[in-house]
C-alpha cells in the first residue's frame, strides 16, 4: 500500500496562541513538511486548491513544481484540482510541467471542490457544477492521450487539431477522481476507468463500502479490470506518541474550522464529545498513538481493500514542529507496519484464490 500526506496549507489562527500564519510562512514550512515525508520514506505529497483567506495555495502545481526540484522519490500530487473552473490545457501543461522536473512524479487529482469561490472568481455559473466538470475532465483526458486535439465544447473555445507542450515523462500523466460521496462520481471514474480518491472525513467508513463497490461494477461493465485500478481513501489523520497528546493537540485546530465551515453549511459546532467518536477504533478520524493510526488504516482496508491512504495531519494550524513530528512518526512507525501486512494479507488471498481454483 501507498501512504501519503496531503494538506490545504491552512493560514487559520492557532487557537492555542491566537496567532495567525502568514502565508509566506505557510508555504516555507510546507517546503519543509514535503521534504521531510520524502526523507521518512512516504510515498506520496498532495497539496489542495483553494481560493479563499483561510488557505495558502491556490495553485497548487506552483508549489509542487517548488517541492518537486528539493525532492527524490515522493509522488506529487494535487489534492485536489478545482476542474470545473480551470482550463484543462493549463492544467495538463502545468502538471506536464511538474513531472518533467520531478523527473515522473506527478499526478492531477481532480475533482469538482468542496468550496465555490473559484466559480465566480473564474465567470463560471454554479448552475454547470456538473456540465463544466464532466466536459473539461473529457478534455483534459483527450489532451493527456493524444498530442495533437481537435474538441469541441459548450463552455471553452474549440481545438482544431492543435498540439499542447510540454508533453510528461508519464505516459499517461496520471489522473485521479476525486469523490466525497457522490454516487455519480464514483460510476463516472469506474466508467472511465480512473483511480478514485475518496474523502471519508465523517461518520463511519463502512457507509462508504457501497460506493466503492459501485465504482468498481461500473468499472467492470465498461470493460475495465477492478484489480488494476487503484483506490485511494483520505482522511483527516494525527498522530503523536500518545493517544492523549494526539487527541489534545488535534482536537483545538478541528473543531475551530469544523465549527466555521459548520457555520457556513448549517452544521452544529464540533463537539469534544463529536470528536472522540469520529476517532474511535470505526470512527472517520485516525487520530492517536502510531499503533492506533496502524489498526484504523488497516480495518479500513478490510472494508475496502484500498491501494492508497492519504492523510490530512493538519485541519487547522497547528504548530510546525507538531505536524514534522507526525510526519516523522507517520513515515517511520506506521508505514512499514501498514505496508507489511497489507502485503501479508495480499500473500494470503492469492493463495486461497489459487487454492479454490
């Protein structure tokens, strides 16, 4: 199994000294926190589009491409693409642009977003949400698959046989779909026959089982292989040496951007007692000591039999030496242990499955 780290780079006031990050510091402590997890053996980084006061990156091919020339072996990935409001030949050129420097590194989650701001910043009407993302994600496909384009859509300007440069190391430059419950995002990926990344950051996983496996029928159907299609799942994560420190230095920094997201969609605000039950052993949240991240990663694995975990170690600002640590113990701790025994059960279903045959 891939493990990774993925962020929002968020400049929301620390509660625990009221003090608000400035971007610039955001965005070096982050150089930082992608070099560390490449140290620590992590296999891959992704960095969020965002377009509001709260979050430093709103390009987040920028940051990777910085990241991608003080880094050896960790994937990049975004995390996700805002679509629906960008130009797929930009998109494709920018992520081009990163694999070469990263020497094959790079990879587009892309998705539709959680927030809308990008729509009118970009002339785009929340009416298409769905038109606009379905029609430059075939575009963005058609470029990736072919260097030279013809295209015709209801809301770009036309290509007529024209070629878009640079052209990856990666053939194909990958492409991730991401989801957060979406039935018909999920059938859209399998049809397709792109790796899904999907975002459990509440309730119990298990209610996510039928998406994944409508995924993987849809996929079936089209006349794809579910086996080599990958899966990802993205939480929010923590992890410290103790399930008590995890939970106290965590819980400050969610609850504050829960509760003001919450205030935004009509949520109740984040609760302590909300919050202990979300990182209960089938809770959403991997928060705690390595080995309780270790078992939470890996009953998750058993309802979904995933090839990816990424995790968001930061909702909301916390201290830069507390995240470096969790990467550190994320990467040193927790990987290798999740890795062996995913492979020991890979081993061991192969087996029945030959055994049965």
């Amino acid at each position: 199994m891939e493990l990774g780290v993925y962020t929002f780079a968020e400049t929301t006031r620390d509660p625990s000294t009221g003090h608000t990050i400035t971007s610039a510091q955001r965005l070096q402590d982050l150089m930082e926190e992608i070099e560390l997890a490449d140290q620590v053996g992590l296999d891959v980084f992704g960095v969020g589009e965002h377009h509001r006061p709260d979050f430093a990156v709103s390009a987040p091919a920028v940051v990777l491409a910085a990241a991608a020339v003080r880094t050896k072996r960790i994937r990049l990935t975004s995390a996700v693409t805002v679509l629906s409001s960008d130009d797929p030949v930009r998109v494709f050129q920018d992520f081009a642009t990163v694999d070469l420097l990263s020497m094959g590194r790079a990879e587009i989650m892309a998705g539709r977003g959680s927030f809308i701001e990008s729509f009118p910043l970009f002339g785009y009407d929340l009416h298409d949400y769905d038109e606009l993302f379905a029609e430059k994600l075939d575009l963005l496909l058609q470029i990736r698959d072919n260097e030279r384009v013809t295209w015709t859509g209801q809301h770009r300007a036309p290509l007529n046989n024209l070629g878009v440069y640079p052209r990856p190391l990666q053939n194909p430059l990958p492409v991730w779909i991401a989801v957060g419950g979406t039935p018909e995002s999920a059938v859209r990926a399998g049809t397709l026959g792109l790796p899904l990344a999907l975002a459990i950051i509440g309730g119990l996983p298990e209610r996510f089982v039928p998406l994944v496996t409508l995924y993987r029928d849809a996929a079936r159907r089209a006349g794809h292989d579910p086996a080599q299609l990958p899966v990802s799942i993205n939480s929010h994560a923590f992890v410290a040496l103790s399930s008590q420190q995890a939970a106290d230095d965590f819980f400050p920094p969610y609850a504050e951007v829960m509760t003001k997201i919450g205030r935004e969609r009509g949520w109740s605000p984040m609760s302590r007692p909300q919050f202990e039950a979300l990182r209960s052993p089938r809770g959403a949240l991997a928060v705690g000591s390595p080995q309780e991240v270790i078992e939470k990663i890996l009953f998750q694995h058993e309802l979904f039999g995933h090839q990816r975990y990424l995790a968001q170690l930061s909702v909301g600002t916390m201290p830069h030496a507390k995240i470096m640590r969790a990467i550190e113990l994320f990467g040193t701790e927790i990987a290798p242990v999740v890795r062996r025994e995913v492979q020991r059960r890979t081993v061991v279903s192969t087996a029945q499955d030959t055994a049965a045959s």
